[in-house]
C-alpha cells in the first residue's frame, strides 16, 4: 500500500511522491517563543513527529527542519500592533534591546525544547532562529522588490498580492469576499486589504539596519528565507496547524513562488485545534468554545499538567486517540481517562515480560504478526494515529497471542511511530523500592489471616504513594506497579 496524505494544497489525500527517491525534507512553523508553549500549540509538534517517525518507519530519510520565531512575529498573527517579543519584555520588565530579547527568547526557546523532550519527540535535525538569518530575509526582499512584487510605504516594505493571481491557493482562501480590515488594520498606503508586511520600520529605534530603514522583518518571509536555506526550494512537506493557512501559509508561498519561480513545498500538512470550554458546559452539554491560545484563560502548559498529576506522555497518548485533522475536545476528565487507559496498557505490557504471571501450559491461537501490518497500513493512510492506538489496545488487550511475541511487534512495530516509550515505561512501573515491598507483604499476609481492616489501611497507604494494588488470577499475591502520576 502506498503512503497516502492529505494535502492543504490540492484539498485532497494524494500518494506521496518525494522530490528525491527514499528521502524527504520537512519543515515545520516552531515557535514564537515569548512564553511558555501551552499543550495546544505542542500537538502541532507531536504530529510533527509522528509524520517524522511515520515516515521513517516507511524506510525514509528524513531531513526535518522547525524554525524558532525571536522577532517580526506581530500580535495580530497579521500586520498589525507590537512584535509578540516586544511584548514579552514589556511583560517582564526588560529593556527595548536586542540583547535582552535575545535573553528571553534564549529562555522560552530552552523551555520549548524541554516540552518536545517530555514528550519524546525526536529533536529535529536543525532549528534555526529567525534572528540570525536577517540577512536572508533582506536578499529575498531585495529580489521581490526588482522583480516588481514589492513597494514601500512609510511604516514598511509590502508584497503587492495583486501581483500574484494564484494569492490564497492554500485552502481556497476567497479574498475577493473579504473587506479592508477583515485580517489587519486599515492601512491607507496599502494597495490591497491582503498585502503583507516583508520589512516592518522600527517604532522604537530597535531592530537591524536595512536598504528600507531600521527594523525587523515580517514573520511571514522569516519562514521562507530559513526553509529555502536549511532544505532548498522546493522541498517536500510543510507542516503546521490549520490557523496558519488563511494568512501565515499563503503568504509565504506568495512570496518564495514570486521570488525564485518554483514551489515552495509540494505537500502542505495541517493538524486541527485543541478545542477547550470556556462556558458553563457540564457532561454531555455543548457550552461555549475555543481553540487554545496563550492569549486567553485557557491557556495550559505542560508545566500545569504535571502539576495535576498528568504524566507527559499520557497526554501524548490523549493526543494520538484522535486524527490529527480532527478537532480535539479537552476536559480533564477526559484527559485523566486517558491516563488511566495508558496505566491499564502499560501494566498489561509489564505482565507479559513476568514469568510467574503467565497462564501455563495455555496453546496460543493466533499469531501477533498481523498487527505489524495494521500499523504500516494505520501510518500510511495520512498517518491514523487513532486507528493505531485501537490496534494498539487490540493486541494489547484482546489478542491471544504468546506474550513474548507481543512485546516484540510492540516494541518493534508500534513505539517507533507513537512514540510513547512502551518498553521503557512498562518497564519503570514494575521498579518496586523495597520500602513498598515491605508494606505489600504486611498486606498479603493480613488478608491471609483474614484482618480485612489492617489489609485495606496498608492498600489505602500503597495508593497514597503513588502505586496500584491490584490482584491477578494467576499469581495468589497482590501486584504493585507505579502510576503514571509518580513517573513525573
């Protein structure tokens, strides 16, 4: 079977065709880093990822690349008020200077990368910061300008979409219907409502030097410049979430296709929001609600998820239940069931790898094999990662397969795609510190002797540090595992 995916750009799944033969270059929008990511931005990372790993397993070499936005990144998303980076260091109380903006980024940039580490994704092979390829942007503005696709107004240097007929190809985006306004504030110097910002003049005497004036760069070519250098133009896949292509995505393939005459990406890749309530919404209730964004009270980090006793990598298995071009409703009721189903997993695993807790003498019926098939087929129908979960559980759960055989097409097969760490995990909950050995001894032996109350104060005691009790049909002792809770 083919891999086949679902381009943005065509609006349908197509069989994928790389540029070169066994390779692909990939990049994906990083991060403005002026905060902390919340966990809605990072599941445009893990699918990153699993797109990576997908590709990978598929017996691709994979040259991935993700940008780290420090600068021209306005709040608007579009052309209008102050740089996000600007606003970070009003936030915290630093100097307008390149240096202290450098300082924070440097800050955030490093807590980005802790996240996509608690998450376990696969670091990407370069990630370059917008602030050292000033130059690049410049040289592509230069050739925009001489090609006539650019002009210059009193707060800038814009590309002229007037001059590009195919502008908003990326998802249909229909310009004719919008009004001056409807993506940024009225500029009267602008000759269409679309036109977008290459250079952008400094307000506050911040910035670099350029042939238009002191300033920054416009987010949008910051992309293409850093793409075209670390992968080559055109390249494979681009990747980001849906929010991007009305705007971010359309303006930077106006601009690279206007500059040098050839695509920009070939496949463009796009994951849904993590939707959250924001009204009085109880079970089963619509309620009132949104995407996730650092800007609103719904603005949740994994820092924030830990401190809930939420294990990084149950909420990489929460994101994994549901297809990346579907839209994800969060509660933490939701959340903490898939917790609780990842624990189950893992603990099912644990017991396969124990001798003393498998049936003897029990003929296996069928083979476990398959499964390694119904993963290759979940990755390469546009990366169904829901469907690999429930195959996931299915061999897990309901085959009745040799143990042995199992932990092989798991580890072998699944972990390298989904990444949820099966074997180190499974292993980890099993590493019992002899102080709960003790105390589960007390236990078995008083439900021996029949002191139901004693045997249920120590299991009460157990829990409460962070462990489960549970019995099995085949040992006559009680096991302990840990919780996913007392891994973080």
């Amino acid at each position: 079977m083919p891999l086949r995916l679902f381009n943005t750009l065509t609006g349908k799944k197509e069989t994928f065709k790389p540029l070169e033969k066994g390779v692909v270059k990939m990049y994906n929008c990083g991060p403005t880093v002026y905060n902390y990511a919340h966990i809605g931005n990072l599941r445009a990372y893990v699918f990153a990822d699993v797109l990576r790993r997908a590709l990978e397993y598929n017996g691709y070499k994979v040259r991935q690349v993700m940008n780290i936005t420090d600068v021209g990144h306005l709040i608007s998303d579009a052309d209008d008020g102050d740089d996000k980076m600007l606003k970070a260091l009003k936030r915290e109380g630093k100097p307008f200077t390149l240096e202290a903006m450098r300082e924070v980024a440097d800050f955030y940039a490093k807590a980005f990368v802790e996240d996509l580490k608690a998450l376990n994704c696969e670091l990407p092979h370069a990630m370059p910061r917008a602030s050292d390829n000033i130059p690049e942007d410049i040289e592509i503005i230069k050739k925009l300008e001489a090609k006539g696709f650019a002009y210059k107004t009193g707060d800038g240097v814009y590309f002229d979409t007037g001059k590009f007929p195919s502008y908003g190809k990326l998802g249909n985006i229909n310009l004719k219907g919008q009004l001056a306004g409807a993506r940024a504030a009225i500029n009267s110097e602008k000759k269409n409502p679309a036109d977008f910002t290459l250079w952008k003049i400094s307000r506050n005497d911040i910035g670099w030097q350029s042939p238009w004036g002191k300033g920054f760069p416009g987010w949008h070519i910051e992309c293409s410049a850093m793409s075209r250098k670390y992968l080559g133009q055109p390249f494979d896949v681009h990747t980001g979430g849906i929010d991007h292509i009305p705007i971010h995505h359309n303006n930077e393939i106006a601009q690279s296709e206007a500059a040098f005459g050839v695509p920009l990406a070939n496949y463009w890749l796009h994951n849904e929001h993590l939707i959250v309530p924001t009204g009085p919404a109880s079970a089963g209730s619509s309620g009132e609600v949104k995407k996730m964004a650092k800007s609103g009270e719904n603005f949740i980090t994994l820092k924030t998820l830990k401190e809930k006793g939420i294990h990084p990598l149950s909420y990489r298995y929460f994101l994994l239940q549901t297809h990346y071009r579907s839209p994800l409703n969060f509660s933490w009721e939701a959340l903490e069931g898939a917790q609780t189903g990842f624990e189950n997993l893992l603990f099912s695993i644990w017991s396969f790898s124990q001798k003393d807790l498998i049936e003897p003498n029990v003929e296996y019926s069928d083979s476990a094999s398959m499964y390694s098939d119904y993963i290759l087929k979940s990755t390469q129908d546009d990366f169904n990662t829901a469907s690999a979960i429930s195959f996931l559980n299915g061999i897990v759960h309901h085959s009745t397969s040799d143990p042995k055989e199992k932990l092989d097409i798991l580890f072998k097969h699944f972990d390298p795609i989904l990444g949820l760490s099966l074997k180190e995990l499974s292993k980890k909950i099993g590493e019992i510190p002899e102080r709960i050995k003790i105390l589960i001894e007390k236990h078995d032996k008083a439900r021996e002797l029949g002191d139901w109350k004693e045997s249920g104060e120590i299991r009460d005691t157990i829990i409460s540090k962070g462990y489960r009790v549970q019995n099995f049909s085949v040992s006559k002792k009680s096991l302990v595992t840990r919780t996913m809770s007392s891994l973080i």
